[in-house]
C-alpha cells in the first residue's frame, strides 16, 4: 500500500545534496578539532615536560595539567560569548541550536578538554557546533526546511562521523523520531542518513581513527546466554551508581556559583583521580580503549577494578564541573575495562564477549539508549556474532535500570523524564 505523504524520489533525492555536503562538512569539522587538540596535547604532555626536564608520563604531572585545564575551561566558560554553549550534563545530543557567536567558546572549551585529559568524549559540543553551522546555512539557503529536520541532517552526519558508520546515528534517530512525525520513518532518515553516510566516509578518508581493536573472533555457546547477562548486568549495577550520583555532584558543584570556580575545583579533583587511576584513567578513551586491550595481561582483578571506579568518577566529576563533552567515549572505555574485569574473574568467558557485554552494560546505564549500548558493544567487539546473545543480555539490564535516573541534569520539570527531540524554532537559530 503507498503512502500519499511520502514526498517522493525526486524531493528524497534533492534533499540528499545538502545533506552529503553537511556530511562532508562535519567529518572536516571533527578532523580539525581533533587536530586542534592533538597539537595542544603534544604541546602539554610531551614538549613541555622535556622543556623543563620533567617525566610527562607522572602521575603529578597529570593532575597539574588537569587542574590547569580546569581552570582555563572555567575562563572560557566565564568569558566567551554565550558562555562555552549549553551544559552538556543538562542537555542530550540532540539540543537546541546556539546563535553563531557561541560556536567558538564551544569549540575552545572541547579542545582543551580533549587535550587536557578530562573524561568526557567530543559528542556533545561538536554536535553543538555542526547544528549551530548547519542551521545557520539552512536557514540561508534552504529556509523551508524545518529546523527540527536539520538537526536531525546535523547530528547524523556527526554521529556517522564520530563511529565511523552510519547505523548509530540510524538508531538514535529512530528512537528520537519513531512515532513523533507523519510520513514514513525510512522517507524522515533518507537524509540523516546521507549525511551519516558522507561523513564517515570523508572521516575515514581524512585518516581517522578505528574502532577495530582486534579481539578474537567469536563462537556462541549456550553458557554465554548466562555469563554474558551477569557481566552486563553487574555492569550496568555499577554504572547506575554514578548515574545516581551525577545530580547531586552537578548540585554541589553549582554551589560554587562561579564557572571559573567549579572548573578548576573540578580539575583539582580529576588530578586527585589522575594520581590514583594513572593516565589510562583519563581522556576520552578511544586511544585508552586500545592501550588496555593490548596490556590486559598485565592488569589484575585489583587493577581493572580500580580502573572502573576511577574512571566513573572521573566521568562524574567532568560532567557535573561544567566540562564541556559527552559520556559516550568514557562510558565504552569503561565498559572494556568491566569486561575485562569479568573475564578475569570468569577465565572460561570467551574474551570478546566479555568486553562486549561489559560495554553494553556500562553504556546502557550511563547513556540510557538501548540502541546505542548494543551498537557500542558490537563496534568494540568487532564481531557481529555476539550480537543474538547480546539480545537477550539486554533485557535484565533494561529491567534493572528501569527506574534508575537518567545521568542527565534536568534543570526544570520532572528529573525522570527522558528528553525529547527539541522542537527549535527559526529564532532559536538566529
């Protein structure tokens, strides 16, 4: 039966143009600001401690870099236009559009997160900057494109960019989407979906990183139904714990009114963590992810355990202190390191499975998405094979989260309600 609200070939294929080009544009955004932070991460953590002679690999070194770091954010956060964006704890991936001049203080304060070894991922402010872009052009040279439409357009194609595919950014559209609009769901992801599309392959193109971390491949056995629900959902247990505490971390943080305040004290505390956990216990986590993967021989249950909980900590910490960033990134680094953790206590857990259902339940609980948690689990694993038995992992840690918050700080209205889609108006671009 046809649909007489599809709008048709011609219409989906036109729409397919800008949206390749937004997906080109934000792979190049991404590249940049990564190089951005890398260069700034040379400079910190390599030519300066040989400048002054000092071991840039020591753990004081770090916690000197990450209170520095909090204190330079805090000053972005104080003095740039429109104050470093919106909140990342207070807001979801998809947020409403910032006005042009708040772009830069957004992309200030994530460089110097990402070089200085706060743990928090791009996600959430270069989303920011490729919507506030986006919607800027559009409303130049398509305006009859509503910008709800658009920042769907835009966070695909960063989302595709980012993972290097474009299947999460299907998933978070479908469930942002599904439900909510008239029309056919594949018509309203057509060009999301282009977008994603060109962006990971232009990221993939400009020389970005993989996400193959070459674990062993992986045959399913009855057994695994069991174990990989007890590593997913004690996971899960665990990550629910800092989602309880981010609200109140956030709270108390405010309560030093000022951003340069709660940024450097919240980088004061992220070195406190830094010299407990070492360096593996910081930044975003994809190189992190890599570095404990290929030494986890020489990490014991003590070790990978304190690599949990320092680094959910640190998750909380850079959250709540006005760190600009997403907990995505982090969330999979921990993940790894659980499933590691579960492996060591249960050697006959096949390797890839456990990092996979680790990952599945560290993210379900920290990011709240079903969607993106099984997606991250089998990205990390690099095996389609675990996903039937990741299937069925799932559902005690859906269950158990059930009525656990949301790591998300709702400034207004019910602290329990999971954010919408935002339904931005032509003057929320301006």
């Amino acid at each position: 039966m046809s649909d007489n609200s599809s709008p048709g070939a011609g219409a989906l294929a036109l729409a397919a143009v800008p949206a390749a080009v937004v997906g080109v544009a934000s792979a190049l955004i991404l590249f940049g600001v990564d190089a951005i932070a890398e260069v700034l991460h040379h400079a910190w953590w390599e030519e300066l401690p040989h400048l002054l002679g000092v071991d840039g690999e020591a753990r004081w070194w770090a916690a000197l870099i990450l209170t520095v770091t909090g204190a330079l954010v805090g000053l972005t956060l104080w003095k740039a236009p429109g104050h470093g964006g919106h909140d990342t704890a207070t807001v979801d991936l998809v947020s409403p559009p910032l006005p042009l001049r708040a772009l830069p203080g957004v992309a200030i304060a994530l460089i110097l997160g990402l070089a200085g070894g706060v743990s928090l991922g791009p996600e959430g402010p270069i989303i920011m900057i490729a919507t506030g872009l986006t919607v800027l052009a559009y409303r130049r040279f398509l305006p009859s494109v509503p910008v709800p439409a658009v920042l769907m357009i835009s966070t695909a194609a960063m989302l595709g960019a980012m993972l290097g595919t474009p299947v999460a950014s299907a998933l978070v559209l479908t469930s942002v989407m599904g439900g909510t609009q008239g029309g056919q769901l594949w018509d309203r992801l057509f060009a999301p979906l282009v977008a994603a599309g060109t962006g990971a392959v232009t990221y993939h193109l400009l020389g970005g990183a993989s996400w193959d971390m070459g674990l062993p491949s992986y045959e399913a056995a009855w057994p695994d139904l069991l174990t990989a629900s007890l590593i997913a959902t004690a996971g899960a247990a665990v990550g629910a714990l800092a989602a309880y505490a981010f609200a109140p971390a956030h709270r108390l943080s405010r309560r030093l009114r000022h951003p340069l305040a709660y940024a450097t004290v919240g980088g004061l505390l992220l070195g406190g963590l830094a010299l407990i956990g070492g360096q593996i216990t910081m930044f975003k986590g994809a190189e992190q992810t890599a570095e404990i993967l290929a030494e986890r021989d020489d990490y014991g249950i003590a070790a990978l355990a304190l690599i949990v909980v320092v680094k959910l900590a640190a998750i909380v910490v850079s959250g709540a202190s006005g760190f600009r960033g997403g907990r995505i990134f982090p969330a999979m680094f921990t993940g790894v390191a659980f499933g590691l953790l579960g492996h060591a206590i249960m050697p006959s857990v096949p390797l890839t499975l456990a990092v996979a259902a680790g990952v599945l339940g560290v993210l379900f609980a920290v990011g709240r998405d079903g969607w993106i948690s099984l997606f991250g689990a089998v990205l990390i694993s690099g095996s389609a094979t675990v996903l039937p038995v990741l299937c069925i992992a799932v559902l005690p840690v859906w269950l158990l989260l059930t009525r656990v918050p949301h790591m998300l700080v709702h400034e207004h209205g019910d602290p329990q309600e999971t954010p919408a889609a935002p339904e931005a108006s032509r003057e929320d671009a301006r």
